[in-house]
C-alpha cells in the first residue's frame, strides 16, 4: 500500500482531532499563517510562546486573526524555547513547533539531558514529500540533524523512519539506502553502509520491511531504470523511504527536489517523546502546514 498524500494526511489529522502545538518564537508570519490555517482547519490549538506585542502587530501586518490563540509571554530567546519545551513535557501542549528562534537555541532545549524531550534514542529529522509526477510520496532522512551518521546511527535513522512509513500507510515499508551508484565500492564508504544495512535487514533487524543499498536515486524511484540495470531488488523502483548517507545529500537531495520539481512538503523530527516540528525560515506556510498535520497524526503514536 502506498504511503497517503498530503490531502489523505490532513484527512486523517483532522479525524484525530485537535492537537495543541506549541511555538517558540512565534513571531514569524508564516509561522502565525500556517497556524491559523491548522487551527481553520480543526487539527490544532496554537500556543504561541514569545512577546505578546510582536505577535499581535505581526498578525496584523499579515491579516491573521489570533482567536483561538493562546499567547504565552516570553522575552528571552533561550526561555522561550525552554518554555514551550517544558509545556510539552508537562502535558501542556502536543507538539513542539520552531518559531522566530536559531535553530541551536530551538534544538538546545529540546535535547536538554534533563528537562528535553528525549526519549532514550537518536533524533532524526524525516522529510516527507508528494511527487505530482510520480503520484507517490517518499521520505527522506536524514537531512537536517545528524551530520555523519555511523552505520549504528544509520541504523536508528532507519528504525525512527519506519513507524512513520507504517502510520502513512505502508504495510511493508520499502528502504533504499542512497549512495551515488547503486555498486559496493570501498573506496565510497556509503556503499559500504548500504549493503551492510541490507544484510542486517534480511536478517530480521529491522522487522516487516524490505531494505536495499546501495542505491542510486534514479534506480530506487524508477522501476524502469533499475530493470534497465538488471536491479531486481524488490525495493528497486519501489522506495518509500529514502535514507541519505550524510545530512549534506539528504539535506540537498530534499531541497533540490522542493526548488526543481512539482512537490508538497512536510516534515518533522522523530525519535522524541513528542513530535518536533522543525523547519526553515524560508519554508512556507503551505510546507508548514503539512509539517503541522504530520505532527498531529503521529502525536502519542511514534
């Protein structure tokens, strides 16, 4: 079964019903804009955690109403993301969702050995992408956290993926661990790692999924380009989840795809004790939506 596309995700976000997400630093338009589409659309209760004043005049600018916003005030960077971490780890809100704050100040108060939002594994951030040319979605991970995974941490990666692909629908979900070409080079130590990954998931690491590597991008999407290969793989042409071998090819293969081709994205961070919704400043408010509704269907559930 194929993984859902972003108007089934919203489906069923809004079949769970409302989640309350939680923004440090919401002084950010299309973070204020995105929240009260979410909220228009009956999946979530926005927390905005920052300086009263600022939010107001900004919703403003931007034509957002705030009803049904409850405003937390907050002045100092660094509190404001402890604030909403803390609201989170209290019982307070659902999701944890990076407003007008760095990234390190956002990151920082979630990893926070004691007061964080850690749950005894590696965090990694899971991008989530509809192709309108291929009509499918794909996840790809891991482009915004982990730098140069090791294959232990690769194997995490994997792991906090695959619940994420079964909760969009896979029954069985197929993985293609990226590389540059689609052969074992010891000279290329990410195909090294693919096959390593697949022989560890043959041997019933990773439970009911098919994994496969080293792949290339065009023979794990393209079920023509791999026969054309002679890849016979049942993941080649089939993948669900792409896992890149660093935050730099995961990082530009999911940009790359955002600026060049007709995609919708979302995205958020799993392997926490509740979803983190972390994005770029330059995402829009679409993009930030979809990231919303992910956040509210795996709320409690990954």
């Amino acid at each position: 079964m194929a993984l859902m596309s972003f108007d089934e995700i919203h489906a069923a976000a809004r079949a769970r019903g409302k989640k309350r997400v939680v923004v440090a630093g919401a002084d950010d338009d299309t973070v204020l804009a995105a929240l009260s589409e979410a909220r228009a659309a009956g999946i979530v209760e926005p927390i905005a955690v920052g300086e009263p004043q600022r939010i107001q005049e900004l919703a403003a600018q931007v034509n957002v109403s705030l009803e049904g916003f409850k405003i937390v005030a907050v002045s100092a960077p660094d509190e404001v993301a402890r604030t909403a971490v803390r609201m989170v780890r209290g019982g307070a809100a659902d999701i944890y969702m990076k407003g007008n704050v760095p990234t390190s100040t956002f990151m920082h108060a979630a990893l926070d050995h004691n007061e964080g939002l850690r749950a005894g594994r590696l965090l990694s951030h899971a991008a989530v992408l509809w192709s309108e040319k291929l009509k499918r979605t794909f996840i790809i991970t891991d482009g915004g956290i982990n730098i140069q995974p090791s294959l232990e941490e690769k194997a995490a990666i994997l792991s906090n993926a695959l619940p994420l692909a079964r909760l969009l629908g896979s029954t069985r979900p197929q993985v293609a661990v990226m590389a540059a070409v689609e052969k074992v080079n010891d000279k290329m130590p990410a195909t090294v790692d693919a096959a390593k990954l697949s022989r560890m998931a043959a041997e019933g690491a990773f439970g009911a999924c098919d994994v496969g590597g080293p792949f290339a991008l065009d023979n794990a999407v393209s079920e023509e380009d791999a026969r054309k290969k002679g890849i016979t793989h049942p993941v080649a042409g089939h993948a669900e989840i792409m896992l890149a071998p660093d935050i730099h090819s995961g990082n530009l293969m999911a940009k790359a795809i955002m600026y060049f081709a007709e995609c919708s994205f979302g995205g958020i961070v799993v392997g926490s004790s509740a979803p983190i919704v972390f994005l770029s400043r330059a995402d829009t408010a679409a993009t930030r939506l979809n990231s919303l509704a992910l956040g509210v269907l795996t709320a409690g559930r990954l």
